[in-house]
C-alpha cells in the first residue's frame, strides 16, 4: 500500500514527491501523475491521509474523464456547428465493462498511466481491478449497444446513446449448494467516477392522468404523477480520434415539492415520501419482475420514461440549432433506432409531442415519425416479443394508447385500401390484438414495423426468417422495408486491450497495426497459418492467457484447472434454447465414459476443463435449475481423483464483461450451440473466434457466417439446420422419436444420485413425452445429442494434433475481419440513418 501524508499542501508518496497540479489533457508521466494528485486532493472523496489501491483508481478515473470532458465538449461543439444530422441510440441496456482500460487505450496514453501509477509503487493491472462493472445491463443485447457506442465514436459519426441509469443493476450472482442466490449490484454503493451530472437537463415525465378535449378539438394528456428525469452523461471516446460521444442516462428524481411536510411531522413518513420512492423504483433494477400487475407496470413506466426523457431532449437538441423551426426539417437532422421493442413507445411518445406540444396535425406527424425511427429486430421467439396488456397501456398511458389505436385503425385501412389482397392476414398484422377479449395486448413489435422506414435482423440467417416468417406479411407490402445488419464487436475492448500477447503477434506480422480499425486485413494471417515461428508465437501468446485465467478461476471458484488441458468455455444467459443443458448432459457423458475407463485407457483422452457461465432470469426455475446442476457435477467430478487429472467442470460465478476479457482470450474451444433458428446472431461466438478460439456449434445466428468466413474445416459442426427443426418438433409430438442410448444413459446417471441427492425430475422432464407444457423437448436436446457427440470426438482427435490445431486457431483469427462492429455500424450509418462522418480537427 502507498502511504501518503500532508507537507507543505504536497501528499508524499512511496514513489516520490509529487505536486498536484491540474493537467486535463495529460500526456506524459510526470503531468498524469501530477493530475492524479491533483484529484487526490482536490476533488476528494476519501481520508487524505490515505492513498491506497482504491483511492488511486478513482483519482486516476478522474484524472482520465478530465481528457474525455475536454473532448466531449470539442465534439459536441463540433456536431452543433456542422449542423449534421445526428443518431440517437434508445436502448434499455448498455453492458459497458470497465472504462479505465478502454478510456486510456482508446486515448492512447495507457503508457503513461501505467509509469505514472508506477511511481506510486502501484501496478495498472492492479489498479484497474479495483473497478466495478457498470450494472447497466445484461447480456447480448446491452453489450451490443456498448460495442456500436465504440464504433460511432471511433467512426467520428454524430450519434449519441440513450439508456436508463439502473442503481442495482439486474442482480449480481452467488453460488451457494442451493444454486444461483441473486443480491443487488453495488457498481454506484460509493460512486461511478465516469458519470457527469447534468442539473441543467431535466424533463418532466408523466404517468396515468385523463386526456383532455379542448375547445378546437385538439387533445393534451394532464393529470396523473410526474417526476422528472434527470441527465448523467457517460463519455464514450472513439479510437485514435478526438471524437468523444455521449451516453446520456436518465435517472428519475420527484422534486422537493412533492416531499409533504405535513404527513412527515405527522409520522407518516413513508407517505410523505411517496413520490420519492416511486422515482427511486423507476432507475433500480433492470427487468424487474413482472410476474404481479405491479411488476408489469413498472417494466412499462422505465420502457416510457427512457423514451420520454430521451424524445424530449432530442427536439430541444434539434430546436437549439435553430433560429425558427421547420419541422419538415426533422428527419433531415435526426434518426433515432429502436435497440428492440423495449423503446417502442418513443413512436407514440414523438407523435404526442408533435401534434400537442407542437401543434402539427396528425398527417404531418405521421410524415415525420415514420421517416424519422428505424428497428432492430434482436429475436424470434414469441416470449421476447413484447405485448402489453391494453388494459394496462390505457391506464398508464391514457393519450398513448389513442394514438396506438389510431395507428392501428389507419393501418388496417390503406391494407384494405391498397392491399386488398392481404386483408386476410389482419389478425396475424394488426398492432392491437384483442382475439383473447379477457387479455386484449398491443404488439409492440407490429407497432415498431408498421411505424418505421427500416426493419433490420442482426444475422443473415435472422433477417432470412424476419422475411420469410415472421413479418413475412409487411414484406408483402414493403418489400424495401427489411434489411439485414449483422452484428459485430469492437476488436479494441475485444482483442486489443484484453489479448495483448495475441495482439502484438498479430501488428508484428501484418507489419501494421492498421488492422485495429480495419478489421479486414486480419485476413493477412492466413499466408503464415503454417508457418511454424508464427505458430510457436501463437502458442505461447495462448498460453499466458490460459495461465491469467487459471489465477482467476482459483481466485474465484476455489477450483484448481490445468493449463494444459483443452479450455472448453460456454459463456452467455442461461437460457434452454441456449442449451446449457445439452453441454453438462455431454459432460456428465465424458465423466461416465471415463469412469468406465482402465487407467491405461483414461490416458488417451484429450483432458479437458470445462467451463460454463451465466445468469438465469430470477425468476427463470429451469435456468436456475441447470445452474445448479452444472454446480453440482462439478462437485463430484473435480474430487474425484480418478478421473480429474482428465476432466474438470466449473461455473463462473456472476459472468459480465471483466470476466469475459479473462476467458475468451484464454479460450480454445468455445460452445455456440443454440436450438438452430432461435439465436438471432449472437456476439460472443465473434469475440472467441476473433481471439483464436475455435467453435463448436449449429448453424444458428452469426455461427451460419463465421463458418463461412473463416472455413468450414475450422468451425465443429452438428445438430439440426433451421428449416428441418419445425418437422422434427412434429415428429415429436406424433411420437416417432427415438432417443440414442447415450442420451438415456446421461440422464439416468443424474437420475439415480451420482451428483447429489436433488431431485432433478422437474428439469430432465422437459426433455421427455412428446408433448405438453415443459414437455417434448422443445428445444431438441434429445435429437442434436448424438451429433453433438461425435462433434466432440472430433474436437478432441484435432486437439492432439496441436500443429493442425494452431493452424486452425490462426485462420479463425484471419477470418474474423467481418466481424468488426465498425463495419456493422458504417452500415447502419450509410443505409439506414443517412449520416455522414463529423470529425473534430
């Protein structure tokens, strides 16, 4: 620990003596280190008279958003004078990581940072440890957001992120021998030193209330609660750029007025401070529970008050750039993109405020909306696809729900007008959905295709069956309509900064470093994928991360992993049709077979370490379930000493983005075996392949394009293909399946005890009988077993081939240039929003 103490307005240090002085924009060792100080003791929020590892982390967090502030202003300057059109990002998720690493790498002075913490007697590594992840979201989707916001910044677009700033985030997840216990996040129990407070932007946001008529027939939502949200801006730098965006989080605050005096000094202090808690429930957790009506009103108050707040701040950015206002205009200088159907109401929210705020009528609204939103499309299962109950929508949002309504009759009518032809198809199309009149719903994702210019799927497998199935009936009226983006990834965050071995390798033999922002010439690799001093390099860069990831298990878990062992790592949302289940079923195999095994045979196997992690929803009781099944043959099978020199199984308690810059770089072979047809892309199996990490997996999502760009002979293949799964469901149903032996013999080695005393049956049950509720396997583990098994076999021959295995890893690498969320994004930005590149000089 460094040890400071006061002389002469100077904290003396172990690593010497250093004047704070504040240097925003520092560069060089001695100016960071003394801006460090400066923070130290200047913007002080510890004892002074202690400097130890935590303290410096946030005076060099501070010392750091210095630089960002100066840049974000000289952007947000820059995107006000151009003029330029501008994106806005609405997302309920952004899963943003650690910034310390990614904000210094992308500024270019992670050098400096590490000399100057140096001279302290404190090592970088160190210090960015004591940083918490930002619980703002969870799993793919909000990642996704992170990477775009990294891109956009890196691409000097004007574009600019809207979220919710969750105080508990979704939940931080224990392992205890009863399973998965959730507890709260504490990423802001002190504070984030990232976050810059906007007292001067504040909205209010309304709920409940009547709508009311006035004289000239125009209508104004009044009455109800209203709280206001308040702005924390999170600085997002771009890399090698001066750009720096914004992501703007909105927090709801109720204001002191609403506080009632009178009950407090009465004791009745819960309802004096009614209001208060009601603002405190809106920003606390991420998809709260919505099992209670309660529950389901909550989820909707944070999905309108994230559209509201953010609507409404982009009309006064649209407006301060303007003497007069011309609202033809608009869509000429704003494009807002749906992340999911969770900001849908940002569409009725834009016509609300058009037509009562700003006096346009409905024609005119309309215009404007439809050419100004577009829509990501992020899944095909039906429980995603967000309905709400009309019942509820009216009562929270009275005026919202006329304008859903009149979207939907005016909808209904030009198909009748001009597509006389599908009117057929209405009941399947329409937005409000009332075939169940006890529980009429809105179809927020039929509102999100009927109200935008652009519907985009994130794979091309995805967009294939947006087209053909989903919303194959819009495509029958707007055929132009529907595009597809693949998703990506930021190799900064996901190669650079978490692999450096791996990344030195690769700029030393593309003689270039170009490749971190143009992915594409990773494809350079692939002429030294035989070359052996390239392959010993590759190796030996595997390894350290392997050995950074062995350290990280055991601090975490307890659990002693051998380096040399295959790395075998899942790591995503617990989820059925994500089939964790099928993974540990393999490997309660593998520990069966090799139980059956002499010594001498047990020899031969390929030794493996498994490794799987995730949350389940809370209230998700089979995701929980196989949670603890995974906990509990690892149990078994890493004590016992016959067998795991040859096979161990581990859960990776509390999975976010810091332990996912751990394990993927020290991955080798990673599982991406999703039911095919119902993983919309996926961006994990990108991180692993562009790490070196070879895939096991269907051809489900991104996995259909992976394969193809870095070689078939490099990807495991198994498992049913999307167009053959509907038929093997009905053949289930009708009874003509017939299980492998292996699968039975799985199951019944967890049925009999061999893991424990729990009763498994509720969980093994959902892959047995052929139909009903939790039943017939709906998710094909049963039939894709055996595939998966011999997919494994293959696995394990090539890993002792550790030539042809390299070789293998290397042309991953070299294939994943396409993977890059800077090429999704110039997409986005080219053929759909309309922007153009605004560079600060």
């Amino acid at each position: 620990m460094a040890k400071s103490e006061e002389a002469n307005g100077q904290l003396t240090f172990v690593g010497g003596h250093v004047k704070g002085v504040a240097v925003p924009c520092a560069r060089e060792e001695s100016e960071i280190a003394s801006n460090i100080v400066y923070h130290a003791q200047y913007t002080p929020h510890f004892y002074p008279l202690r400097f130890d590892q935590e303290h410096a982390f946030y005076a060099a967090a501070q010392s750091v958003r210095d630089y960002l502030v100066q840049r974000w202003n000289s952007t947000y300057l820059q995107f006000h004078k151009s003029d330029a059109k501008q994106t806005y990002y609405l997302s309920m998720e952004y899963l943003q990581g650690r910034a310390l690493t990614n904000a210094i790498g992308n500024l270019g002075i992670t050098d400096g940072y590490a000399q100057a913490l140096k001279s302290f007697g404190y090592l970088l590594e160190d210090i960015v440890e004591q940083e918490k992840d930002a619980a703002l979201g969870n799993g793919g989707l909000g990642r996704l957001a992170s990477c775009f916001l990294d891109s956009m910044a890196t691409l000097n677009l004007p574009a600019w992120g809207y979220g919710l700033r969750y105080r508990y985030g979704l939940f931080k997840q224990h392992i205890t021998p009863e399973g998965q216990e959730e507890v709260a996040e504490d990423w802001l129990e002190k504070f984030s030193p990232w976050e810059i407070v906007r007292h001067d932007i504040v909205y209010p946001v309304r709920f409940f209330g009547h709508v009311q008529i006035n004289p000239d027939g125009s209508r104004k939502w009044v009455g109800g609660e209203v709280l206001n949200a308040l702005a924390y801006d999170v600085p997002i730098p771009g890399f090698n750029t001066k750009n720096t965006i914004s992501l703007r989080l909105w927090e709801a605050k109720a204001s002191a007025e609403d506080f009632n005096l009178f009950l407090f000094n009465d004791g009745k202090y819960e309802d004096a401070a009614h209001f208060h808690s009601k603002a405190q429930q809106i920003c606390a957790v991420l998809y709260p529970g919505d099992a209670t009506e309660n529950g389901k009103i909550l989820r909707l108050k944070q999905q309108f008050f994230l559209c509201s707040a953010s609507l409404q701040d982009i009309i006064y950015r649209f407006k301060e750039r303007r003497s007069a206002v011309n609202w033809d205009n608009f869509p000429n200088k704003v494009a807002v993109q749906l992340n999911d159907t969770h900001p849908t109401l940002a569409i009725p929210e834009l016509m609300r405020l058009l037509m009562d705020d700003g006096g346009l009528s409905w024609d005119s609204a309309w215009d404007l909306t439809y050419k100004t939103f577009a829509y990501t499309n992020h899944t095909v299962l039906p429980e995603a696809l967000e309905k709400w109950s009309q019942d509820i929508m009216r009562k929270l949002l009275p005026r919202h729900f006329e304008i859903i309504e009149e979207i939907d009759k005016r909808f209904k009518e030009m198909v009748h007008a001009t597509k006389k032809d599908m009117a057929g198809k209405l009941p399947g199309m329409q937005i409000l959905d009332s075939s169940n009149p006890q529980k009429p719903v809105v179809r927020m994702a039929n509102l999100c295709v009927v109200s935008s210019h652009t519907v985009n799927g994130v794979a091309q497998l995805h967009s294939d069956i947006l087209k053909a199935e989903l919303f194959a009936d819009y495509v029958s009226i707007w055929p132009n309509k529907f595009q597809n983006k693949t998703n990506g990834i930021t190799p900064r965050r996901w190669l650079l900064f978490c692999n450096p071995e791996l990344s030195q390798i690769i700029t030393k033999w593309l003689k270039t470093d170009e490749w971190i922002t143009n992915l594409d010439l990773l494809s350079g690799l692939r002429t030294f994928a035989d070359n052996e001093d390239l392959q010993e390099e590759w190796a030996k860069a595997k390894l350290a991360s392997k050995n950074r990831l062995v350290q990280y298990v055991h601090n975490a878990t307890g659990v002693s992993i051998d380096p040399n062992s295959l790395f075998d790592i899942q790591i995503k949302r617990i989820h059925e049709y994500k089939r964790q289940l099928l993974n540990i079923l393999g490997a309660v195999y593998r520990y069966k077979k090799l139980k059956e095994m002499s010594e001498a045979e047990r020899q031969k196997v390929t030794p493996r370490t498994i490794m799987i992690g995730g949350k389940a929803f809370a209230t998700y009781t089979n995701a929980k379930l196989i949670v603890k099944l995974v906990n509990d043959v690892g149990a078994v099978v890493n004590n016992d000493p016959e067998t795991n020199k040859y096979l161990k199984i581990v859960f990776i308690p509390n999975y976010n983005v810091s332990v996912a810059e751990v394990l993927i770089p020290g991955s080798e072979l990673s599982q991406h075996i999703s039911t095919a047809g119902m993983e919309a892309s996926g961006t994990s199996n990108m991180k692993f392949a562009l790490n070196g990490c070879l895939i096991i997996g269907t051809l489900d999502g991104a996995n259909v394009e992976i394969r193809e760009e870095i070689g078939e002979e490099n990807f495991f293949l198994f498992g049913a293909k999307a167009d053959e799964v509907p038929r093997l469901r009905k053949e289930r149903e009708m009874g003509m399946f017939k299980p492998d032996p292996r699968f039975e013999e799985a199951k019944e080695f967890i049925k009999v005890g061999t893991f424990g005393s729990y009763n498994y049956a509720d969980l093994l049950s959902s892959l047995e009988g052929d139909s009903g509720y939790g039943r017939g396997d709906y998710f094909l583990v049963g039939h894709d077993f055996p595939s998966y098994l011999d997919a494994q076999s293959r696995v394990d021959e090539a890993y002792k081939d550790r030539k042809r295995w390299l070789k293998m890893s290397i042309l991953s690498t070299a294939g994943s240039g396409k993977f890059s969320s800077d090429r999704t994004i110039a997409q986005y930005a080219k053929q759909i929003w309309g922007i153009e590149e605004c560079r600060v000089p």
